[in-house]
C-alpha cells in the first residue's frame, strides 16, 4: 500500500513539474515576442488595422520604410528588424556575411520542404551545395540544354495554347489566366531541367496536375509559417496534425514521393544518368538520397515560382505601358528583322543585342522582384551602417519590393515603369547589386540569375511579336498578393480574347511586306471586317468575309494576309 502510494505521489509529481515546466517555457517564449507591444506598428500589425489603408502587407511596409529617416523599422511583436537601406543591405550580405545567416528559425520554417536543400541551410552544407552548383551552372552544356528546353515548350506548347485560345470554340469562358499559363510553362520547364520528366501541365486541355498542385499549397502553406506570430503556433498543429499543418504534411509527402521515385529509377537504371537533367548530373557526386532530394526541390522551387512571378508582373506593367511593347517591338525588328522571320524565336546572341528589352524586364523586377522580401538572422549583437542595433537571435529582413519604391534611392520618379532608367547612350547598365538585391547579392547572389533572365525574355519576346496581349483588370486597379515565398498576384492575371499573333506565311496581297497591324472585328451576324497598314503607311484597304466558323475566319486570314500581326476581338 505504502509503494503503490509513493508511485502515485511520484507520478503526480513528475506531471505537474513537466506541465508546469511547458508552462512555464510557453510563458518565456511569449515575453520574447512582446505580443503586447502598445507602439504604433505593432498594433497595426496585430490588428491587421493597415489592411483599411493598403492592399498589401508590403506596400504598408514601403510606406513605413519610406517614413523612417533611416529607413529602417522594427516590428517589435515578431522581433523583426526591416530595412530597405541599401548599406544595410551590403552590410548584411557582404561585409558582415557570416553574423547573418539563414538561421535556425528560418530552417525550422522550410525545413519539412526544403531539408537540408541550399536555400536552407548555412555554414558547411552551404558552401559544399553552392560549390557544386556553381560548377553545374556555370557550365555551357547545362545553360544551352536550359535554353533548348524553353524554346521547345515554347514552340510545342506556350504559342499554340495562345493561338487557340482566340477560337472560343475551344475557351468558352473568353478569358485565360496568363499567371496560370506561366506557371504551368514554368513548372514544365523547370521539371525538365532538374528532373528530366515532363509533367505536361501546358498542353492544351491544361490538365490539373496533383504534383503542381502539391507543390503550390506546399510553398504556401510553408511561407504562412513565417508570418505568424509566434512559431509556436505552427509548431503545435504540426506536432498534432491539425489544419494547415495537415495539409502542408500531405502536400509535401507529393511532391517527396515525385523526387524520390525519380531518382530511385535513375540509380536502377544507369543509363539516365547520362542525361544532361540537374538531376542526373548531381547523382554522380551525391550518394546520398534524401540530401539529393533536397537539393533538387530547392533548386524546383526557386526555378518555378520566380520566373513564373516576373513574367506575370511584366505582362501586368506592359499591358499599361503600350510605349514600351512598341519599342521591344522596335528593338526586336532590328535585330532579328520581321517579315518571314517574325515567327522564328530569338538567340541567345540576338538576345545580347536588345538593350532595352533587358532594360525593361529589369525595371519590372525592381517594381515587383518574384521575391518580395528576403530574412536572415543575427548571430551576435551587433549595429547596422544606419545605427540601428540588432539583438543576437533578431530577425533582420531586407526588403527588395520597397527598395524599387524609395525616392531616396530611385528618385522622384520611382513608382513610373520606365526602363530608360537603365539605358546609358542606349545601352544596358546594371546597377549597384545592394540598391537592386533582386537577385540577392554578395556571396548568396542567385547562380541561377542569368539563365531566369534569358528565360524571361526568351518568353516575352516570343509572345511579344505574336500577340498584342490586353490585361482583363479594371483601370487604376492596383495588384494584389497572395502571401507566400514568391509573389503571386491574387487572382490571377485574366487576358481577354482579344489577342494579336502573326502569321508566318508573306502578305502577297500587299507585294511581300509585313503590316504593322490588322484589327479584325467580329458581328453579331457572323461577318467581319478587317483593316490592314502597312509598315510606315497611312494607307487602308477593307475585305468583307463571311466564315461559317471561327476556325475557318483564321484559316482564311492566314491565306490571304501572310506576314500580319492582327488582333481577333469577339463582340
């Protein structure tokens, strides 16, 4: 009696001290993060009382950044120290490099999708990731294999998607969502490259993909980790298995079991490991599975999303901006000419050529970089360039997005789309890496940035000199974000079927030469009317047809008006 006594007693003892102890520890967690702070900021920020004033988290932050003299803010609640100070910025990424690592807290954040993948992990690990990466990357054979595999969605895929969509036999809602597009471009494109399968999300049913789905609410859910209050709280749902944490668990096992089930046939079947997929090229050094898989889905990631982001912005700023397409158009007719030629894609050397088109696709990013913001954390207390003092284990963020948005930086005209800003004498100057940290930059800049750019433009042009693309949006209306790891316009970016493309074949009916433009408009009766310039011309001619379907109106254009880029608008 006596013994089973002293078990209870012991018992009881041990659970009040263990619960007492996770209360107690609960309780200094919440101290560190000051979830009371009465300042302005905090209480905004806890309230969500900015979301009356601005449409997004970071445009608030733009506006703070923008207020502070330094232009610097803390945000006391998350211990969060943000900066769009372009010496801080240098400081944190260059000169005090090592006191700003990712850290733990951003590991334990991505840690579940990413592993122990480059863009997670600090020290050893990194330096081993980037030095083989680097290696790869920098190679000749991987950036035309990169090259070939863009253009060849592009031809296979992206153009006849886009041709057919002005037949609404065959999109009945009218409308296509260009952000979905690019992104299911860039999801093949990217799978191509670092695992040597082809997903075909871009085809022209636009089947729905489990694994691209996965991937999406995977990055998602794991980016809404980072703007929680307390880590806590995830961390509770994740050791239960409720809610997000449930679904990032089932959206993560997808895309896991897509990477390992990939390299589990390569190592059975030796002869893919000859393929030139990054996949493939990093198993000949990497014997370790799970350490491949993570470094691969991180090199998936930081491919997909980002260029698909960019691409959608600058669509977005070109649709407001008709100046700037005329001029790509300009720049793209001098250097690889028009006529029989506009339907053939550009080079890489051709691509060298166009100044202004790499100005613009820069000006883009600096409005609306693919990544928004970017953390690391303080090793050791310490003081940035402008004063401010960063506690040991603080959250330091740099903020790119509100960076493009400071006249201090920029000057009085930073809010205007104006890729002249980066031409000198008519040609591209890049400027300071730490006024411009898109890329990131010091030792982390982005090894992966000039094969995005080639991408992003070999993209552009491609649907530049075909169609005359016009944004479904409502005028003045701004963009809006989904949160996440890269940006992600909420709703998407919707075109209406009103699209120009060109046709191949020569215009015999006007001796050989190219029209500028053809604008065709369809009735309500089923005829239509077309007007075609010609180049440097004032003169038009008209021609009535009446097509039984809309299939055969394109068909019978094709024949008569080779060499125009016309515009199809349904009434």
């Amino acid at each position: 009696m006596a013994f089973e006594l002293l078990q209870f007693s012991f018992g009881f003892f041990f659970f009040t001290f263990t619960t007492l102890f996770f209360l107690f520890s609960i309780l200094i967690l919440i101290l560190r993060f000051k979830p009371w702070c009465g300042c302005e900021i905090c209480q905004s920020f806890l309230t969500s009382s900015w979301s009356l004033e601005y449409d997004n988290l970071c445009d608030w932050y733009s506006h703070l950044l923008a207020k502070s003299p330094t232009g610097t803010i803390h945000v006391h609640v998350l211990r969060n120290v943000i900066t769009a100070n372009p010496k801080n910025v240098e400081y944190m990424l260059k000169t005090r490099f090592d006191n700003y690592p990712k850290g733990k807290p951003f590991s334990a954040i991505l840690g579940d999708l990413l592993g122990r993948g480059i863009f997670n992990v600090d020290g050893d690990l990194w330096k081993f990731q980037r030095k083989i990466a680097s290696l790869e990357l920098g190679s000749v054979s991987i950036r035309s294999y990169a090259f070939d595999i863009v253009t060849s969605e592009i031809q296979s895929r992206l153009i006849p998607l886009l041709s057919s969509f002005a037949d609404t036999d065959k999109i009945p809602s009218g409308h296509l969502d260009l952000q979905d597009v690019f992104r299911r471009f860039s999801f093949d494109s990217i799978c191509r490259f670092c695992f040597g399968i082809d997903p075909g999300c871009l085809e022209l049913s636009l089947p729905i993909s489990e694994v691209a789905l996965a991937f999406d609410v995977a990055s998602k859910l794991s980016a809404e980790r980072a703007i929680t209050t307390s880590p806590l709280i995830w961390k509770i749902k994740r050791f239960f298995n409720l809610g997000s944490e449930k679904k990032l668990k089932d959206a993560i096992k997808v895309v896991h079991e897509l990477a390992e089930g990939v390299i589990r046939h390569k190592r059975s079947n030796k002869a893919s490991l000859h393929h030139e997929d990054l996949l493939s090229r990093f198993m000949g050094t990497i014997n370790d599975d799970v350490f491949l898989r993570d470094i691969v889905i991180s090199f998936l990631l930081a491919g997909r999303d980002s260029v698909a982001s960019a691409l959608t912005s600058f669509f977005w700023l070109l649709s407001k901006n008709p100046e700037t397409v005329q001029k790509i158009l300009d720049e793209s007719e001098l250097v690889m000419g028009g006529g029989e030629d506009a339907g053939k894609l550009v080079s890489f050397s051709q691509l060298r050529e166009m100044h202004y088109l790499q100005a613009a696709v820069h000006e883009a990013m600096r409005l609306f970089p693919p990544v928004q913001f970017d953390s690391k954390f303080c090793e050791n207390d310490d003081v940035l360039p402008d004063g401010t003092f960063v506690g040991r284990g603080a959250r330091v963020t740099y903020h790119p997005y509100a960076m493009g948005r400071m006249e201090r930086i920029w000057g009085e005209d930073c809010h205007e789309f104006k890729p002249e800003r980066w031409l000198k004498d008519g040609v591209f100057k890049m400027e300071d890496p730490f006024k411009y940290p898109v890329f990131q930059a010091g030792s982390r800049v982005c090894l992966g940035k000039e094969m995005a750019l080639v991408e992003m433009k070999t993209v552009a042009l491609s649907l530049i000199r075909r169609f005359d693309i016009q944004v479904a949006t409502e005028p003045g209306r701004a963009l809006k974000f989904v949160p996440g790891l890269t940006a992600t316009v909420r709703g998407g970016l919707p075109v209406i079927n009103d699209i120009a493309t060109t046709i191949d074949p020569r215009n015999s009916a006007y001796g050989g030469q190219p029209a500028r433009s053809l604008k065709m408009e369809a009735s309500g009766g089923g005829d239509a009317q077309f007007q075609a310039a010609r180049l440097g011309g004032e003169a038009e001619e008209e021609l009535l047809w009446f097509p039984t379907e809309m299939s055969d109106f394109r068909r019978r254009i094709s024949e008569l008006c080779g060499g125009l880029r016309f515009k199809l608008k349904e009434i």
